[in-house]
C-alpha cells in the first residue's frame, strides 16, 4: 500500500529536496500548500487544472490549499517560459481576471475550510524600503542562473529589472503565508527555489517543491496558453469544449488522458473514438453528463450528418434603404472589423444556408437575407431577421 507522500508525489515531475515531503507530513498537522496564479487573462484553462488536481489530493488528506491570485505580481509579467516579457495588463483588467478565478477553481477544489485564497497585493505593496530589504537578499548571480534570461542575454534581447524583480516577489509570497510546499509546472522550477531560499533568509523551514508535467495545447506544440491560442478553457461552452479536444494531436493523447484524466488510453480504440472518449468525460466532468450527451451529438449532426444546430441565435437587422452592406452584417453577426469581414467573405468563409456568401456585389437586396442563416467557422451561426 502506498504512503501519503507516494501517494501525492504519483504523476509529479519531481518532489524536491528528496524526502523533505515526508518528513513535512510525518509532523502530523495541515500542511499549508501555496499555488499562485496570475490573473493575466479572464479564464483559467485545462493546463491548470493538472496542478489543480494535485492540490485537490492534498485537501483529500486533510491539508490547506493556500491560491494565491497574484494581482501584483501580473503587473509585473512573468517571463517564464518565454523569449519575450509577457504584455503588462492594466490593474483594471487584472482585477476584472482575478473576480473570474475563485468560481472557476472551485469546479476542481474544494471550497471549504481546507481552501484559503488571497491576494498577493495584500503584502507586496510595501513600501520602498522593505522592498530595499527583500531585494538585498538576492544576487545578480542568482538570477542569471535562470534558462530564458541567459538565452535572450546571449541572443542581445533585453531584460528589464523588473522583469528579475518577478521571481523575488513570487518568492516572497511563500515567506508572507509560510508555506510548506508549493506547486507549480516545470517552468516554475526557478521561482519555486527562489521561494525556498528567501524563506530561510527569513528564518523558515523552506518549502517542499513539487512540480507537475505542462500539458501541451490542441497544437500539440506548445505549452496550453491562452497567449498561443491553444487552449481549452474550463467556461468555455460544451459544444466548443468538445470540438476543441476533437482537434488534438494523435501523438498527445496517451499524454492528455494521463494528467487529465489519470489513465490510459483505452486498449483496442482508435484515435478517432479515444479523442471522442476523451472529449465526453471533459465536458462531463465541468458541465455534467447531459451536457456532454448534447455536446456530442450537436457535433455529429453539423460536422457528420451537415445539419444546422437546432437552436441559432436571430439578429435583428434594419434595411436602410432596402440593402445591406455585407461587411456591416457580418459585423453585426460575428464581430471583429469590416476589413476582417471583407477578408472572410474574398476567402469563402461566410456561408448562408450552407453555401459560400459571395464577395461581390457587397451591397445586396435585404430580402436576400431574411430568414436565412449565416455561418462564421466551423461553430458559429447567426440567423437573420429584416427589421
């Protein structure tokens, strides 16, 4: 029989100093387990939810799962991973992200006592000269220790100060709620260390370090990100979920069936009914089985039977004149810009009533469209209604 700590190290990447998680939990007490996010968009996605998943198993055994939203450290970019520092969002729209995490972590944590979220805002907007006291506590040499500052260095690509100051501030946030342990993926490995050795400056045991697998995006390339556009949102609709896991790389399934859903891929199935395995129990476990029963079947009738989705949402149009400027109606459908409409239409990408929209002339009779559906894509449907 396996012990807590085999039991909480399975899947892991590495659990770090070797033995140290043992001895943290042979003390016989809730042990305070640190993740910090940064709200630097609106929606967590399933990459998150491999770490999410590994916390979820320390609350099972009875321990504190401490999230920190970094609302601070997002201003400053976290360039982990990256040849270029990541964009600065507004407070405004850190804090808008940030509103967002809370309800969409719970679908994996439990939110009860054993769950514990804070702001990192909350102690690391200090003044001057407690950072002056923090920051001394660091070397330049320590810092060009990290992989993607010494590469964009040897590439002649500038590193700011502030972007060096990222990995003290996150480390910092383990010294401000003692941590125990902390998770992160392997590109955190240098800030989980960082945060390990200003607690001993501080006079702290420093933390256990665990470090689960990233897992790769429907491009089976990169890292999920929502910056690379690869993502699977966990709010994202079942229907997209879906269609979205449909997308996947054959090559990524043994791996996405392993950190999302802890098994293997089912022996004796193909490819084609693994990722439709695969892509059910997704949308089963954030929207529930109904929903991955419709979610199914919605994508066989348009993508294999080629029938329209029962419910199309009806826009209301004003025909000025009695005609209609495509771009506009496009526009008004769908969004983005006229030039972008007018991009889709040159290529065969708008469709009404199943058969390519053609780009000239641009102004068409109003009547043309009434009642008639246009689709965007392969997912979006808009039917027209003159008013």
């Amino acid at each position: 029989m396996e012990s807590p700590a085999q039991f909480l190290a399975r899947n892991a990447v590495a659990v770090r100093p070797e033995g140290a998680l043992e001895k943290r939990l042979a003390e016989g007490r809730p042990l305070r387990v640190k993740l910090g996010l940064d709200p630097t968009a609106p929606d967590l996605h399933l990459g998150h939810t491999v770490v999410l998943q590994k916390l979820r198993e320390f609350q099972d055994l009875g321990h504190t799962v401490v999230l920190i939203v970094g609302d601070y450290t997002a201003r400053v970019g976290d360039p982990s991973g990256r040849s270029a520092t990541r964009p600065v969002l507004s407070p405004e729209e850190i804090d808008e992200h940030a509103q967002t995490y809370l309800a969409q972590a719970t679908k994996v944590l439990l939110d009860d006592e054993r769950l514990e979220v804070r702001r990192n805002s909350e102690w690391l907007d200090m003044p001057m000269e407690e950072l002056f006291r923090l920051i001394r506590r660091v070397t330049v040499a320590q810092m060009l220790e990290r992989d993607d500052f010494a590469k964009r260095m040897a590439a002649a690509e500038p590193v700011s100060l502030l972007e060096m100051l990222y990995p003290v501030l996150q480390g910092y946030d383990s010294v401000a709620i003692r941590a125990d342990v902390e998770l992160g993926g392997t590109d955190q490995t240098f800030n989980l260390f960082m945060g390990r050795a200003l607690q001993t400056s501080y006079g702290q045991p420093p933390q256990v370090v665990l470090t689960v697998p990233l897992l790769n995006g429907i491009d089976g390339e990169r890292k999920m990100s929502k910056s690379y556009g690869n993502h699977i949102g966990i709010t994202d609709p079942p229907g997209e979920m879906y269609g979205k896991t449909l997308r996947l790389p054959d090559a990524e399934l043994e791996n996405w069936y392993g950190l999302l859903l802890g098994g293997s891929v089912p022996e004796g199935v193909g490819p084609r009914d693994a990722k439709r395995a695969l892509a059910r129990a997704l949308v089963r476990r954030f929207w529930g089985e109904d929903a991955a029963v419709e979610a199914e079947a919605g994508f066989d009738q348009i993508f294999i039977k080629h029938e329209l989705p029962d419910e199309i949402e009806e826009v209301a149009l004003a025909a000025n004149g009695g005609t209609l400027h495509l771009p506009e109606v496009i526009v008004a459908l769908f969004g983005g810009s006229r030039s972008e409409a007018r991009r889709k239409l040159a290529q065969g990408g708008v469709k009404v009533d199943g058969e390519p929209l053609p780009a000239d002339p641009l102004d068409v009779p109003a009547a043309t469209l009434d009642g008639r559906v246009l689709q965007m894509g392969k997912r979006q449907y808009r039917r027209v209604r003159i008013s």
